[in-house]
C-alpha cells in the first residue's frame, strides 16, 4: 500500500468505514425518536418517541380547542374559542378548527425512515443540519373571527371624542379631544 494507488485505496476505504460508522451511529442514536432539529407546534421534539411527541400534541390540541386562544390587544386580552353558541340551540358558531394533525406528525416521524437507502441518508443528513418545522394544520373562519373582534374591539379600545365646549357660571371652558385607539383588524 506504499504507491500512489494504494494510497488512494486506503483513504476511500477509510472514508466508507468512518461514513458507514456515522450512519449506523445516528440510525441507532435516533431508533424509534424524532431526528434531530424537528420542531412540532413550537416545540423541539428531537430525540423523543412518536407516542411522546403525540401526546404531547393531542394534550395542546385539545387544550385550544377547549380553551380557545388569547390575542393581546393595547393593555387588554381577548379569547378567541373554537366555537360558540348562537342565538338559537341549533346553531353554533364556528371560529377555527384543528385539522388533521395526526397526518402531519406522522409525515414529520417518517422523514429519513422511508424510500431508497440514499433517499433516506440525504433526508438525514439534511434534519441533521437544518430544521423541520411542522405546524398545526387549521381552518379559520375569517369572517366570523373578523366580526368577534369588532364587537371585542368596541368594548376593549378607548373611543374618540371630539373636542367640546362647556358652560359653568359663565365660564366657557374647552374639554380637548380624546384621540382614542385604534386597532388593524386584519393584523390582529
């Protein structure tokens, strides 16, 4: 192994054993557990089990849809709910709907585990130096979110008043105006 090809034999060889042992390193590293820089509903998940990671959304979903979401306005929160009630028993008014998140997971426990040796070597060595970040999927009802805040902003922000005048013992006096707050709905 002294000449120039031998050399070069050598160092392959020694290349392939050392990338071998990184691989077989990370697949037993990583063996039924999330791959490493995968973040689940703003939670980095890496390193725990699928049932873990599923618990813990199931838990935060059914946490939103029972509780709604809160959205900070000026000094003042407001909650938004999955749903409410309306005028009459029969109908219900819904904001937002959890979608299928369960899919979602799956797909993001799968990356790197399913397809050609190859194809599943690149999507490792790609979760091993960037992240992947899966959000809840979700169906929001825009016009009936729109008019919840409208009638929340009314009661949260402080009205406008123009400026008057005033009268007391002959006296007029100047109540300045009150510039009020304001809030940009589709922001919010």
């Amino acid at each position: 192994f002294h000449t120039r090809k031998g050399i070069l034999i050598s160092t392959v060889i020694l290349l392939v054993v050392i990338f071998s042992g990184l691989i077989i390193n990370f697949e037993l590293k990583y063996a039924n557990k999330f791959y490493p820089h995968t973040i689940v509903a703003g939670e980095d998940v890496s390193g725990k089990t699928y049932q873990e990671v599923f618990d813990i959304v199931q838990e935060k979903a059914n946490q939103i849809e029972e509780e709604g979401f809160v959205v900070q306005i000026s000094s003042s929160t407001m909650k938004i709910p999955a749903f409410s009630p309306g005028l009459t028993p029969d109908t219900v008014v819904e904001y937002f709907k959890i979608g299928d998140y369960k899919t979602e997971l799956a797909k993001a426990y799968r990356l790197g585990r399913h397809g050609a040796l190859f194809e599943r070597i690149g999507e490792q060595i790609g979760l091993a130096f960037s992240y992947n970040e899966i959000k809840f999927p979700y169906t929001l009802q825009e016009d009936a979110v729109r008019s919840l805040v409208s009638n929340s902003l009314d009661s949260i922000l402080k009205r406008k008043n123009e400026a008057q005048f005033r009268t007391s013992n002959g006296w007029v006096e100047i109540i300045p105006d009150n510039i009020g707050e304001t809030a940009d709905q589709e922001e919010i």
